[in-house]
C-alpha cells in the first residue's frame, strides 16, 4: 500500500463552486410534502398544515446545513498506478472536514462512461480515505472526467458538492493493462544477450542503483524513510540486477492469437509467468521497444507499452448512468425504522379491523426478526396475493376502499407489508416517506391536542430512522440512535419558526381543489327518519355533537332550540322528510340577535344546527324551505362555522301546497285518536293545540328510555290508550298526529335540545344526549309556531338535562357537577380554545387578523414585503444555530477559527497556529505583522500563568485586526 499523501495546498486558490442539489431521498421528501400541503388544502386540514409546514421548515434548514458542511471540505483524488481491463480501478479520495463530522456523498464519471456514487462519514479533524472503484472495461487509458465531493446534510436530503480540479495535466488518468490470456502458452524460448554500456546490470530487486522521486504505486518497502525524515520529500530506492540472457517477448511471436486485442492480452500472460519467476525480459510491441529488466518496476513498464497498443479498442458507452454499490440493510437502522413506523401507525391499527391490526403487528415483528437473524425477505408475489385478498376483505368490510376508514387502514397495511419486502437502503428511505404520509392521514378522524402531539413525535422518530440511514456503507458505522435521534430533535426545533411563520401568513383557499367526500362509516347523529326509539338511542350516547361559542350572552335554557331536520311524510310508522319547491316560506325578524361559533364534530349528517331563524350563514350551506339549514359537504374533520341568528316569525306567508301536505294521515291509522282530535275541530286553533297538550298532562304519561315495543298498526292509538310511556319522539309523534287530525297542519322537527354550559370557557357542550324532537303547528297570522310537549310530562328535560329529567322529571335546574365533572369541563375548555386558534384558523380569520395587523388582502404588496420578512427572521435562529455549532468551544480556539473564517483558509488537521500564520503569510506578506500580533495574543491566551482573560480579549481584537487582501492584491 502506498503511504498516504498530504493534502496539498489548495486553500489559498480560488475555492470550487458549490453546487447544491436534491437526492434522491430529498426529491421523493419534497413530493410529500407537495402531497400533504394539497391534501390540507382541499380537506381543510388545519392542523395537518402545521405538519406540513413543519416537514417543509426541515427541508429548508437542512439545505442550510449542507452547505455549510461542503464550504469546510477540502479533497484530494490519488489514483491507482494502473488497472486491469475488465476489473476495477480503485480511485483514493482524501477529505478532510476540519470543523465536525460530516457524512458526505463521492461522485465520479469517467471516460468510458460510467458514474459511481459513494456515501462515507468523515470523523472531523481527520484526512478520511475514501475508496471510489471504478469500472476499467477497456484496455487503454482510463480518465475520471469529474470528480465531486458532496456534503451531506443529517437526513441526507440536501447535496452540497464541490466539483475538484486535476493537479497535474495528465489528470486522474490510469493506464489500463490488458487482462491476460486465460491459459497462454508458454513463453518463447527467445534469449538475448546483453550488449552496450551498462550491459552487465539490468533493472531487477537485487542491488540498489541509486534514488528517484517517489510516484503513486511505489511500494512502501522501496521508500527511503531516511530522506523523508531528513528533507520531507519523498524519495524511492531503485534496485538492478546482473545482466545475463534475458527473454525477449516480441510482437510476431503472437501471431496464431489473432486480433490485437488476444496478442496483447497473451504477452500480459507471459509477462506475468516471468514476473513470477523472476526472469528478465525485454518487450518488442509495434512502434516500441522496452528494454530488458525484471521486477515489478520493469513488468508495470511492460504493461504501460501494451495498454498504449494500437488500434485501441473501440470506445465503450454506459447504459447505465449513475450507479452506486447495493447498499444492504443495516439492522440496527433497520429496527429504528420498524419501531418509528409502528408508532406512526399506532393510531390507524387501532381503528382498523382486528385482523388488519394483527397482521400489521406480525409483518412488523417478522421483518424486525428476519433482520436480527439475517433471514430472506418474504416473497413478492407472497405480499401480493396477502395485499389482493386484504383489499377485498376491506372493500367487504367497508363498502369501498375510497373512503376514508377503507383507504386508511389499507394505507397503513401496505406500509406494513413493504418493510417485509424492504431490501436496500432506497427502500428504507421510502417506508419512512410512507409512513410520514400515513401520520398526516390521521387528521381525517381529529385535529385535537393529542393528535398534533402523537404527529410531532411520529415525525421526530421517523426523521431519527432517515438520519441513521444518512450513511449505511459496508464499512462505515451506523450513526448511534441518540446522535440521530438530536440532530432530528434540532433540525424540527429549528424549524418551528417557518413552520409557524407560514402557518400563520401562508394563504388559505376559500374552497376545496376538488369535491370529493371523506366518506366513513356513518357517525351517530340525526337520522333522516324517525320511529319510536331513534332519539332514545341517541340519549344514551355522551358524544359531543358541537360546541356553541356566542358572541355575548347565552341565550336562556327555553330559546336553546337547535334545529335540524323536518319530518313531514308519515306513513303510519315513520316520519320522513320531504323535498318541496315553490316560493320560500316568509321569515319575520323581530326578537333578540345571537351570534355564535358552532365547532361541528365529525358526522355524516348534512344539517347544521342553528337557532331559530339564521340571518346569516356560513360559506357552503344554505337554507331550505321548511327552514333546515344543510351543509354541502357533511364534517369529515372538527370545523368551526360562524352563524347568527334572530327569533322570528316562520312562514306566516306559507305557501297553500304545503299546508295541505302538513294536514294528511295514511288512511284508517289509529281511529281512536283520529276520533279524539275531531271532537275540537269546533275550537279555536289554539284552543285545539291547548286541548291536545291537557290531555297528555292529564293522561298519566312518563317520560323514559324504555317504553314498551308499539305494533305496526294503530300505533299512536296503542300509544295513547295502552303504553303511556315514551322518550320525546313518541310525544312529538303523537302530538302531531293529533294535530292533524284536529285540522291544523304539523310537523315534527329534529335537533338538540339545552346544551351544558362550561364555566371555564363560557360555551355550551351539546351532546348526542341532547337530541331531541319537537313539534310544529301552524296557525294563521303566527306562522309555525314550537310546541314541545315533552315539556309537560318533564319539564326538567328544558330546564336541566336528559338524565336530570329521567331522574326527577319535574326539577327545575341540573345538580351541581362533581370533581371529576369539573375536571373534563376544564380539559373541554382546552380542547375548544384549540379549536378556536388551529382548527378554526382558516381564509376568514387569516383575512380577518391581516385586516388587523394592517397587512391589506393576501398576495397585496405590504403582505408580501412582510411575508418576506418574516420567512428570514424565521431563518435566523437557524442560521446562528449552525454558525455556533461550527465553532469550537474553547475560547482560544475559537478565536482562532474565526481567523480562518475571516481569512477564507481553513486549517490543514494537525497544523500549528504558527505553521498556518507562516502559510497565509507565504501567500499575502501585507498580512504579517497582524498575524504576529495574533500569534503572540494566542501564546499568552494558551501558555500565560494566571487569568488569561485579558490575553483573550486581546486576541480577540488582534483578529479583528486582520483584513483579507483582495485576490488581484
């Protein structure tokens, strides 16, 4: 081996441009988040922006890194002294990183066409060897064309590389020898005397003859160390031996072997056959002739004749384009990488069928034992046929596999059955993608506090796994979990402000990219019909359907009325709803305003629920003509919408058509009810209505949960004179009924009733538990007007709750809420002002805040000049960051590296302050007696006896003396 070389003095040169580019990894990074970022667009995912933006601050700043780490390298290309065709050529490139260890990236393309892509880790302050092997197909001469040494940043998504230059004309050029012939013939019997001056001596490895400089290939047994010691110049011994017969090779002894490529490829054989056997030979090729000699020195010469043969074979064109040696996997980054994707999946294996969370647990644990154990993969075709057969059994399960509960866990099962077929580094690296992307899907089910907290650390760890996976070569070892683990932890830390940055000014569309639902298994809430026993369902459920916000007061208990749907089609069973045209009913405005912020829980259920009449509503509802307000596209996530609303007067103009529809009953249902209500078709309406709710006070009705099952027939009359026992729908139900048999038209309205009201943040909670349903008559010159008969048989249900009213249906207020009440009323209060600031911040509170701040409208020019601004104050920290961690943390080393700094010359490892003082001064002699000043500062900082705190201070100014010359100087 050759003793390794210094690197030589290439400092003080004008210094290489760099070159910052994406890999492989950073280009499939930035499509994730292009992905992400148009995800949250069109689904208005609010917080999956903060995700977004955080993963995009990362790219950011570890461009940053890169290019710091590739300003501080300095490299040298040794080549080989030759190589054989068809084998390899093995280039040595010497880096060096003065100021911390930097993981790096090699790439050279040579003359025959190929490129090779190296990735090493350079310990800071050492001259790292790395070996590049390079493809010699042809006999000839073999040139690297380009040469660049690339930084790395820690996850290896950013290139910063320096393109280096050849220091010699010939370049990185390598003779490349003919591959001897496979079983040659012997070597001709061809002696040849010796004749001449020096006759009686030839070149050989018996006696030394004298001393030459040394050249790349000498081995070290032939360097003479004495004069390296003595001059520092590197000088190689050169040995002969005694003269005699020698053999001599000549070109016409191969002429049976054909073309000039199996001539050549036999006199390499028979060179190497005397090589061995320590005979001389002399060369005779066509155009050359090299004397006789022996010995290694001699047989590299002989060789170098026969590489420059001519005709050189035809130039040989790579398909392959840039290649790199296979990269296997690493197990501990391998088992770093299965922990963090198990993490990030844990919360849609939890959703998912029991089947997909047990088959994902045992895909994880097998390729986490295959690679302990150093196992096979399993089979593609295998993970195929389990991924064809789980697709259709999701698809069974779910109806689809476009939803959002289908399309989850069959993106959390694939991720799951790629580590199983995870072979090379390039796979990693991708399941890592994967499951980044599959951490954002978790949005679609909640945007609350602990969703942001389990995303933040799914990506800490994953971006810990791609930061051991920065350097996996054969012999280079894995960054330890805990380094990785902090330069993941540092890089999010320093991008929080970009994140935050955009987060808050980047713009927020108004509608979605594309309509298309995220469709899930339907969630509890309003039906769009109602028997005996949905709302009592409904009670059971704590589910939070919404939270209500008011602008101001609360509206009092009796005006907490939620409206949803209208039933008006019963056929005897079930009350429906009903699509009429015509004219809107009228609405007259006259009572108090309410303005309100609804955060609506994810239902699949089209209607908001508002009070009475809303004045305004939210972008993409509208109002129908029975007053429901629908939404166009149901809450797949948590959203926050904004309405106000005012008691009114509801169709006192209403149209003729729908009254007559609001009076009919399926024919022959329930006569003895029919015949109770047409005994006061002689009253006054509203006599009529007072008479229906006398008798339900005074009939002996209870309110519960229980009620016994009603027949299919007669079921109002079944009702009425048997059961005497419902929950709201069976009184709403009955009540109208009776009203139009009476001859008043009716219909029954579904929604909330209450809401409980939560001190710690002033808003009321409504539940699953309050739905409730009411009834509508309507009269003349009042319009529709609200009738709740369930009030009569328990007004507690208005002034309380529904427990409250299942307990004591007469109480007049709810009990006080007990310690752990409270608790989850606090915990709720948290849980909305979330909301409030990341869920509900969208196009209209962005609009609205810029309006504040004085910015003007998104994209204006005070916008963008501060949107400018912003991103490079967010910037700074890293920016200082990085430039801290480059400094040394001893004082007067510090000083001193920021010397080089200014200097633009960073310091060879090893070297003195005085051996660099006397390099710059070499170079820049108007520089000396500053760099004087500052090597006495730092002898008496370092070596003074007592506080060297005056000596720093000094030497802290003697480098801000120092000024750079220009380079025309």
């Amino acid at each position: 081996m050759a003793p390794r070389p210094t690197v030589p003095d290439a400092a003080l040169s004008p210094r290489p441009r760099l070159r910052l580019g994406l890999t492989q990894f950073g280009m499939s990074y930035l499509l994730l988040i292009l992905l992400t970022l148009i995800g949250c667009v069109n689904y208005d995912l609010s917080l999956g922006y903060g995700l977004t933006f955080l993963l995009a601050g990362v790219w950011v700043v570890t461009a940053g890194q890169a290019v710091r780490a590739a300003r501080s390298l300095s490299a040298r290309v040794v080549a080989p002294r030759s190589a054989v065709a068809g084998g390899e050529a093995r280039y040595t490139v010497y880096v060096t990183a003065p100021a911390r260890s930097t993981a790096l990236a090699v790439i050279v393309k040579t003359s025959q066409g190929d490129t090779r892509y190296v990735n090493a880790r350079v310990p800071a302050g050492t001259m790292h060897p790395v070996s590049v092997a390079v493809p010699a197909r042809l006999r000839g001469a073999l040139t690297l064309t380009s040469v660049r040494v690339g930084a790395l940043d820690a996850l290896a998504i950013w290139q910063a590389s320096l393109r280096l230059r050849p220091e010699s004309a010939d370049g990185w050029q390598v003779p490349v020898h003919p591959a001897p012939e496979p079983s040659a013939p012997p070597p001709p019997a061809r002696p040849h005397a010796a004749t001449g001056p020096g006759a009686r001596r030839v070149p050989g490895d018996e006696d030394f003859a004298g001393l030459r400089p040394y050249a790349p290939g000498d081995s070290p047994r032939q360097v003479s160390w004495r004069h390296v010691a003595r001059t520092g110049t590197l000088l190689t011994r050169e040995t002969d031996a005694a003269g005699g017969e020698a053999t001599v090779l000549d070109w016409h002894d191969t002429g049976g072997a054909g073309a000039p490529d199996a001539r050549v490829s036999r006199l390499a054989a028979w060179i190497a056959t005397l090589r061995a056997s320590g005979t001389p030979y002399a060369l005779r090729v066509p155009g050359l002739t090299v004397p006789a000699g022996a010995g290694d020195a001699h047989a590299e010469r002989a060789l170098d004749a026969l590489a420059g043969v001519t005709p050189l074979p035809p130039p040989f064109t790579s398909r392959v384009g840039r290649t790199s040696a296979p990269v296997g996997l690493n197990a501990a980054a391998m088992r770093s990488t299965v922990i963090a994707l198990a993490f990030a999946l844990a919360p849609a294996a939890l959703r998912a069928p029991w089947w997909v969370t047990a088959l994902i647990a045992g895909l994880l644990l097998h390729t986490d034992w295959r690679m302990q154990r150093g196992r096979a993969a399993i089979p593609t075709w295998v993970l195929g046929v389990v991924a064809g057969v789980s697709a259709a059994l999701l698809a069974g399960t779910y109806g689809t596999l476009l939803g959002r509960d289908a399309g989850t866990a069959l993106l959390a099962l694939l991720a799951a059955l790629k580590t199983a077929e995870t072979r090379t580094r390039r796979d990693a690296n991708l399941l890592i993608l994967l499951a980044l992307f599959v951490a954002s899907t978790h949005y679609f089910f909640g945007q609350g506090p602990l969703t942001a907290l389990h995303s933040v650390l799914a990506a800490w760890v994953l971006l810990t796994a791609a930061a051991r996976w920065t350097v996996t070569a054969p012999n280079e070892t894995v960054l330890p979990e805990g380094r990785a683990a902090r330069h993941a932890g540092v890089l999010m830390a320093l991008a929080m402000p970009l994140a935050l940055t955009l987060f808050v000014l980047f713009p927020r569309p108004s509608g979605p990219l594309w309509h298309l639902s995220v469709q899930g298994r339907a969630t509890t809430g309003l039906a769009n019909e109602i028997t005996a026993g949905e709302y009592s369902d409904l009670a059971q459920s704590r589910a939070v359907a919404f939270r209500a916000d008011f602008q101001g007061p609360v509206p009092p208990v009796a005006d907490r009325y939620w409206r949803g749907p209208v039933y008006e089609a019963y056929d005897g069973q079930r009350w429906r709803q009903v699509r009429q045209g015509g004219t809107s009913a009228s609405v007259d405005v006259s009572g108090p305003q309410w303005i309100y912020t609804l955060t609506m829980e994810p239902s699949s259920s089209p209607w908001l629920p508002v009070l009475d009449a809303p004045v305004t509503l939210p972008t993409g509802t509208f109002l129908t003509t029975n007053f429901q307000v629908i939404m166009l596209r149901p809450p797949a996530t948590r959203q926050r919408l904004t309405v106000q609303s005012r008691q009114a007067r509801l169709g006192v103009r209403e149209s003729g058509e729908r009254l007559r529809y609001d009076l009919t009953l399926p024919a022959g249902e329930s006569p003895r009810a029919v015949a109770l209500a047409a005994t006061w078709r002689t009253l006054e309406p509203e006599d009529r209505v007072q008479a229906a709710l006398t008798y339900l006070q005074q009939g002996g009705f209870t309110y519960t949960l229980s009620p016994p099952a009603l027949p299919q027939r007669d079921r109002v009359d079944a009702f009425l004179w048997g059961a005497k026992q419902g929950f709201c729908e069976h009184y709403a139900s009955a009540f109208t009924f009776l009203m139009r048999a009476a001859g008043i038209p009716a219909r029954i309205v579904g929604g909330y009733l209450g809401g409980e009201f939560n001190p710690d943040g002033g808003y009321l909670i409504v539940r699953q538990q309050d739905a409730h349903a009411w009834s509508e008559v309507w009269l003349a010159g009042q319009g529709w007007v609200r009738v709740d008969p369930t009030a009569l048989i328990a007004p507690a249900r208005v002034n309380a709750d529904v427990q409250t009213a299942l307990d004591s249906p007469l109480a007049t207020t709810a009990p006080a809420p007990g310690a752990l009440a409270r608790l989850q009323l606090r915990l709720d209060a948290v849980q909305n002002r979330w909301d409030d600031l990341v869920i509900g911040y969208g196009g209209e509170r962005q609009q609205s805040l810029l309006a504040r701040v004085g910015l003007g409208d998104v994209g204006g020019a005070r916008y963008s000049v501060a949107l400018l601004a912003l991103l490079a104050l967010a910037l700074l920290p890293a920016a200082l960051w990085r430039r801290r961690a480059s400094r040394p943390r001893d004082p007067a080393a510090r000083a001193l590296h920021d010397l080089t700094v200014r200097l633009r010359v960073p310091r060879d490892p090893g070297e003195t302050p005085t051996a660099y003082a006397a390099r710059v001064r070499g170079v820049w002699p108007t520089t000396g007696p500053a760099l004087e000043d500052v090597l006495h500062a730092y002898h008496a900082a370092r070596y003074a006896p007592g506080d060297p705190a005056a000596a720093l201070r000094d030497l802290r100014a003697a480098v801000r003396r120092v000024r750079r010359p220009s380079r025309t100087a």
